[in-house]
C-alpha cells in the first residue's frame, strides 16, 4: 500500500510521494495566541499530529514544523482592552496553548517558530518581493508594503479564483494599495493607536510583519524553498494560504508539494469561534471527560469531515473509548508473550488519505475478537489481538498506556475538583456575608487560605489561585 493524501491544490487524492526518500517536511498553520484555545482550535493539532505519527510509523523521518503568530491586530486589540501588554497577553495564551496540547497528547513539533522572532528573515523576503517586482512600499508614507497581485498571473490557483471576483484584502488601510486585493507584507508603525514594542526597524521605517508573510519565511527558514505538506484548517485556505503560496512562489520558491485541511467543529452548523461566543474551551471540556476521551472524539472523524460538537456525542464517544480500555485492563493480566503489529485493514485505512473512522472500525472489530478469546483464558490469537490493538492506539495518540495520560489528564481532572470545591466554600462565605455572620465568613476564608488557596476579591466575582507555598 501506498499512502495517498488530497491534495487541495489539485482537488485529487494522490499518492505520497516526499521530495527525499524516508524523510517528510511538514508545515501547519498554528494559532494566533490571543484567547484561551477551545476544541476547535485542537482539532487541527489533533489531525496533523496523526498525520506525524502516521508517517513516522511507516518508516519516515519527519520534520514538523507549527508556528505561532504572536503579533497581530487582534492581539493588539485584545491587550488594549485588557489594560495589558501585547506580548504578556500572547505569553499567557501561548501557556494556556501548550497545556490544551499537552493535555490532548499532541507531540511537541520539531520546532515552534514564533512571527516576533523571525523579523529578520521576513524583512529579507519583502525585499526580495521588491526586487523581483511583485511588491512595492506604499506612497501614502505610512510605511506599508503590500504584495502586488497582479504582478503574479498566478494569484487565486490554490483556491481556483479569478483576481476580478476577490473581495478586497481588509488587512491595512487601502489608501497605499494599487489594488484593493493587494495583501500586506509589512505594516508601518501607527504610533497614535499601537505601543511603541509593537514595532521593528526595517527599510521602510518601523513597523511589524503582516500575517502571511511570516509562515512564508519561517517555512523557508525551517524546511526550505520547497517542502512536502503544508497543513491548517479549512478556514485559512483563503486568503492566508493563497497568499502564502503566491509570495513564496513569486519569491523563486517551489513551496509545498501538497497541501492539506481539516474541516471545522461546529456548533449550530457554525465555525466554532470565539467570536460567535459559541466556543468550548479546552479546561472546561476535560472537566467532563478526560484527555484521551476527547481525543478519541476528535480522531473518530475523518480529518476533512466537519463535526457537529455536543456533549451527547461526546459523551457516546468517552463510552466507546472505554470499552477499548476495559477489554486492555482485563487482558493484561491474561496475556502472555505479545509483540505490536498492526493488521492489514488498519493499515489500508491510514493510507487511505488518513481514513480515521475506518481505522477506529477495525480496532473496535478487533477488542470484539479479544472479548471472545478472553473468555477462553491465555492464547497466542489473544496475545496477537492484544498487540494489534496496543499498536493501533500507539498510531493514534490513545493508548491508555502512554505516559501522556499519566500525567495531563489526572492534573485537569484535579483542577476540576478542587474548583468545585473551593467555589462551594465561597459559595457557603457569601452567605454568611450576606447574613452578617462574620466570624463565620472569616473561618471560611482561614480554612481556604489554610488549604494553599488564595481568594482574591473582583468586580466580577472572587476568584482563587494556589498559592506558592501549596502542594
């Protein structure tokens, strides 16, 4: 078997074919760090971390490359509003990030590139870009450069649009553009509204990278002119992925052999988003089922397929995970000498552009067999099946067994209880409050602190941390 992936570029499923023999250079499209990182956001971590494993346990050798972008205009907006600095508030959602991550069991990519500290290597793309005549510094002085997209015949072919159909690029002030299509490549700095951190030197004054530049760069940087699979959500195929395509490629650079999606988690048939206020966020999720369950959830679709989230079919999915765990819970002890392999099926099912739901079939069909020879004590056939089954969890990021699970799901499971807990003991002191009953309202609060809990009083409502000194 060969694995074949869809190509979005081409619209066809086409075999895998990786520019050297045993290695793969992988880029994804990671997420601007400005709020808390909900299920939609994992999932395309999730689907290109199976794409990672996939291809590592077929014998290659890979390079996974996923940026963040850690300076834009939503980041701008966001700390302005929170009455913080830009890179504090990236900072701590970038944490809140890793932790989501980690708690899911997405392996950490070969590097994480971040847009601030590549500053250097996107200036000289830019020029580049000028030299070559397909961008140009705006004349209005405000110290933009925008990528010209007429000077490129091939603009719209990733997305398979025409120039004349496109809706103007709403990424700067369209006085300095020649074209209101034309895309910015470096965003002068706006002293009135921005801090003065947010801003590099570069020929044309101060001023920042625009968004799609700076994956166009650090691909560049990390895997070169030219690289197997460029990966993100189906979102961004338009206008950051045409762009990025069309700037590298004007740039002399073969860019991405393949280019790869996931589709959405929805909600009400909507993008989940932050701004539809309809998101799930990833803590809040694993306070009801663990890590490994919502990863089940997320790997029993098909990458390209849009899941309708709910907490029904979550929940179904968290039931289906562990009968899988309980038929492994009561084999181990059974079991004799086993070793992993992975059958046939399984494996016609991943190399078939990464056909998930096939593949969680075929482990289902095989705890089912496992069940059976379980009933009739130790056997070779039981062995086997015990291995098949091991393997294809190992493949998907689920077995029960990995240390990841040891660790990241107990940690949020804990962080749920103690909240309930303490938010009960609040609840209990602002009664005593309200009944004026202050020595009870202050035992309460003693017996919190006592516990390595700090209360801190808001407009909004008391809120706690661990304190330094707890356990």
């Amino acid at each position: 078997m060969t694995l074949r992936l869809h190509d979005t570029a081409t619209r066809t499923t086409r075999d895998f074919v990786p520019l050297v023999p045993g290695r793969a250079g992988i880029y994804v499209c990671g997420l601007t760090v400005q709020s808390e990182p909900h299920v939609g956001h994992v999932r395309s971590a999730v689907n290109f971390d199976v794409l990672r494993r996939w291809l590592s346990a077929t014998g290659h050798e890979v390079d996974f490359i996923r940026n963040v972008t850690d300076i834009d205009d939503k980041i701008l907006t966001k700390s302005a509003e929170q009455g913080v600095h830009w890179y504090a508030l990236a900072a701590a959602m970038k944490r809140e990030l890793d932790r989501a991550l980690a708690a899911i069991n997405v392996l950490p990519p070969t590097y994480e590139p971040g847009a601030t500290g590549h500053v250097p290597e996107i200036i000289e793309l830019t020029e580049q870009l000028i030299e070559r005549g397909h961008a140009y510094a705006a004349e209005d002085g405000s110290g933009d450069v925008y990528f010209d997209v007429r000077s490129w015949p091939a603009y719209g072919e990733l997305t398979r649009q025409k120039v004349e159909d496109m809706e103007p690029a709403g990424d700067a002030d369209p006085r300095g553009k020649r074209d209101p299509r034309d895309f910015a490549l470096w965003k002068g700095y706006k002293k009135a509204s921005e801090p003065a951190t947010a801003a590099w030197p570069s020929p044309w004054g101060p001023g920042r990278p625009g968004w799609h530049i700076e994956c166009s760069a650090m691909a560049g940087k990390y895997l070169g002119p030219a690289f197997d699979i460029h990966g993100g959500g189906v979102d961004l195929r338009f206008p950051h992925h045409e762009n990025e395509q069309a700037q590298s490629r004007a740039a002399g650079r073969p860019f991405a052999s393949y280019w790869l999606h996931n589709a959405w988690i929805t909600t009400a048939g909507e993008k989940m988003s932050k701004s539809l206020g309809n998101s799930m966020l990833v803590p809040s999720v694993l306070q009801r089922v663990r890590g490994v369950e919502l990863r089940y959830y997320m790997v029993a679709a098909h990458y390209r397929s849009h899941v309708e989230f709910s907490f029904e079919a979550l929940d179904e999915a968290a039931k289906a995970y562990r009968r899988i765990e309980d038929f492994l819970d009561r084999a181990a002890p059974v079991v004799g000498t086993w070793f992993a392999s992975l059958p046939d099926a399984f494996v016609a099912a991943m190399d078939d552009d990464l056909g998930t739901p096939a593949a969680v079939a075929v482990i289902h069909d095989a705890v089912r067999e496992g069940n059976r020879l379980l009933a009739a004590g130790p056997s070779d056939a039981l062995g086997q099946t015990f291995g098949e089954v091991i393997a294809m969890l190992d493949v998907l990021g689920l077995n029960p067994a990995d240390e990841a699970w040891q660790t990241a799901g107990d940690d949020d499971r804990l962080t749920g209880v103690v909240d309930a807990l303490v938010k009960g003991l609040l609840a209990e002191r602002a009664a005593a409050r309200e009944a004026r009953d202050w020595a009870r309202a202050d035992a309460i609060r003693d017996q919190i602190k006592a516990a390595g809990v700090e209360v801190e009083d808001t407009p909004t409502g008391p809120k706690w941390t661990l304190g330094s000194g707890s356990v």
